[in-house]
C-alpha cells in the first residue's frame, strides 16, 4: 500500500504553485487531502515575516509530536531548516531547487538537510491545479531589488525567467484541463524578460494567443516596472480588470529608509492614469517600519487617502535578520502599528464599496469558483467577490451578470 503525503503551503501564490509541481512529481506516494491520514506531511514554509516562521514551526513540530514522518521545505528551509532536522522534528529539509526530486527524497531511509542553492529555475510542466478553475503559473523566480525589510531575495535568489516556451506550454497544458483564468506569479513577476530583451506585456499578449484562456491576471507589479508598452496592454479584453501595485509606503523619507524606488508623486500620478482606464487598484503596504513617527504617519497617511486604492494587503513591519531595516532604532510600538493598519483598511474598504457602486451599471463577469452554504462564489473582472444564487450548477463556468446588487462586502445576483 502507498504511503498517504499531505501538503501543507504557507504563503504566497509562488509558493503554491510549488506545491503544484510537487504533486505532479508524486509519483510512488497517494497524495492526501485530508491531514489526519497521512503518514508523511510535506511542509512548504514561508518566511516573509516573524510570523510565518513561527507558523511553520509550530506545525513541523505538532505533526512531528503526532508521529508524522515530516519534511520541510520552501522559504524557511536554509533559515530554521536546519534547526528542525537537528531538532528532530524534521525528517528531511530540502529547498526550492530540490522539489522535483520529491518523489526520490522521500524515499530516503535516513533524515538528510539539503541547503537551496537559490540558482534553479524550474523545468516542470504541471498538468492541472487540483480543483480549480484558476490556476498559478510561475514565470520568474528571485528578485534584484534590495528592500532595506525584505528577506526574500535572501531566500529566493536572483532573478531569473522560465523560458517563453515552457510559460506557454504550460498554460495551454492547464486549459486542455479545464482552467480558465491564469495568474502569473513568481517573486517579482515584473522583472520578468529582462535577461531575454523580452518583458511581462509581451508574454500576456502571447498568452492571449492561446485557446482556452479567458483571463489573465498578474499577481504584483513594481510601479517601476510598468512602462509605456505595459500601459498600452490594459486596454487588451484578457487582463483582468484589476492591478496590483506594490507602492510600500506613501511618504518619501519611508520609501528612502526602504531602499523602494518608487516615489509618492508619482505612484499617485501612475495609478491615476491606470484608474481613469477604469481598473481596480491594490497595493502592498507596510505599517510600523523603524522612523515611521506620528507627524510622519499622519502625512503619509494624508497621501494614503489620496491614492484611488481598491484592494490592500498590507503588513505590520516585522524585522528580518540580515536585512538592513533589522539594525535600526526608533521601532513603533505594536499597539500604535496595529491601529495604523486597521485605519489603512477600513480606508480601502470604503474605497472599495465606493469603486463598485460607481460601477454598478457595468456588467460583472464572472468566474465561478465554488459551492458553499447555498451559493455560487466567484470573482469578477476587477477582483471583487461575488456570489449567486442560482437553480443549475455554475461552477467551472462564467456568468455574465446584468443584474445584482451592491453589497457592503461583495455583490449579490440571483438567477
């Protein structure tokens, strides 16, 4: 009888997408969906912020206490893998460059840790997301920017592209199977081409090319990085109707201590030009990062207002060591970083609310996700949930909707 694996991804959609290419190199083992049967659990870890470190150990170390054979790998490997495996909480540790050998590690009769080199570029084609309609495809790996916060280029490596070739094989791969809407991912997607002459707007019209596809969406862009060719694209049917746009922060002292290249006049002017095209905007947003002082917060939080946001993910700053930012003073207290970042939110929120009521007169088209709880879940063109009520299955379908309403936190429709 196989032995049953369970994937457990921390993380980010890259990260998911290497779990992706895990299982599609599963080939001696039964890949579980269920936690609680598996007799080997393979951890991919994040490691962006204090949190996620201690996420992953802590759950290394309670299936390791529940007898589960684990193996840790992903961004946390060459940082808190080794203590783990010496720990013993770790069977085997393994980084990136080693996930397609997945199937001939776990086959291993004695514990090993295996460093990531932070060289390898990927040569997998995965033949489908398991269950979905929307599906990651990498197309980069690493970042060259040098963020005073940021461990991932630590982590990751510098920046590298798959082959044109391979990206558009894989997509058509993925809509042979059912998967309608890609979302290109990797760890700095903008960066992708530039080893080639070629760049991110080329490959999407090439993606466009493809039968099947019917929409792409890009997981985060620098502000550098969108030129006059990328701006020509938006007005392209199979972009997604909503960008997001990684600015940091919203003052220039803090985007200077970042070590960002992006200013706030013109991010501002940038994403002006992008909403005018009728696109929803998000962004990435850190709160409380060292010399972030209350005079400075309440102007940054002034040019905050200001950007016409409708998505945020945003951060509490957390210091990663080896980073530059880890070695400054004049920290934020957390009480007074979590309040920042609840006035951040509910800014975009309204934002948000706002955004979809202007647009109610436009037709949402949908791609259905899921089933629960008596409704259809799925998300629109600009990246706003949606759910409907309908007598026939509408999964793995789009819907086009006239009719819906408005709700505080998604919109409504009934068939």
């Amino acid at each position: 009888m196989k032995q049953k694996v369970y994937f457990k991804t921390f993380g980010c959609r890259t990260n998911l997408f290497d779990t992706q290419v895990m299982l599609a190199h599963l080939k001696d083992f039964e890949h579980t969906c269920k936690e609680d049967q598996a007799d080997i659990i393979v951890l991919n870890s994040c490691t962006v912020t204090n949190d996620a470190d201690y996420s992953a150990r802590a759950y290394a170390r309670k299936m390791s206490a529940l007898g589960k054979k684990v193996y840790f790998t992903g961004c946390g490997s060459n940082s808190q893998g080794l203590k783990l495996f010496e720990s013993g909480h770790a069977f085997g540790v393994f980084g990136h460059d080693a996930k397609e050998q997945i199937n001939t590690l776990l086959h291993a009769k004695e514990g090993f840790f295996h460093a990531d080199s932070l060289a390898h570029v990927d040569s997998s084609i995965v033949p489908l997301f398991v269950g979905k309609t929307r599906a990651f495809v990498k197309i980069q790996e690493g970042c060259d920017f040098k963020c005073s916060y940021c461990v991932i280029p630590l982590v990751r490596g510098k920046s590298r592209s798959l082959p044109e070739s391979q990206i558009l094989t894989q997509c058509q791969v993925l809509a042979q199977n059912g998967v309608l809407e890609i979302v290109l991912t990797g760890t700095n997607v903008g960066s992708y081409g530039k080893e080639t002459g070629s760049n991110i707007a080329r490959l999407i019209k090439n993606i466009a090319r493809l039968e099947g596809i019917k929409r792409v969406r890009i997981g985060s862009l620098e502000p550098s990085q969108i030129d006059a060719e990328f701006l020509e694209l938006l007005d392209h049917p199979i972009l997604e109707r909503h960008l997001h746009i990684a600015l940091q922060h919203s003052h220039d002292s803090m985007l200077k201590r970042m070590r960002r290249r992006n200013r706030t006049h013109s991010d501002r002017q940038l994403l002006e030009k992008i909403a005018l095209k009728g696109f929803a905007l998000g962004t990435d947003f850190i709160v409380g990062h060292p010399y972030e002082s209350e005079s400075l917060w309440q102007e940054a939080l002034q040019n905050f207002k200001a950007l016409p946001l409708t998505h945020l993910h945003p951060f509490i700053y957390s210091a990663r060591a080896g980073t530059l930012s880890s070695t400054m003073g004049a920290r934020v207290r957390g009480d007074v970083a979590k309040q920042r970042l609840r006035t951040i939110s509910a800014c975009v929120q309204e934002k948000n609310h706002a955004f979809r009521m202007r647009a109610q007169n436009t037709p949402l088209e949908v791609l259905v996700e899921s089933y629960k709880d008596g409704y259809y879940h799925g998300s629109d063109q600009y990246f706003n949930p949606v759910v409907i009520s309908a007598p026939r299955d509408l999964r793995a379908q789009w819907v086009r909707l006239e009719n819906y309403q408005v709700q505080r936190e998604r919109s409504y429709a009934a068939l």
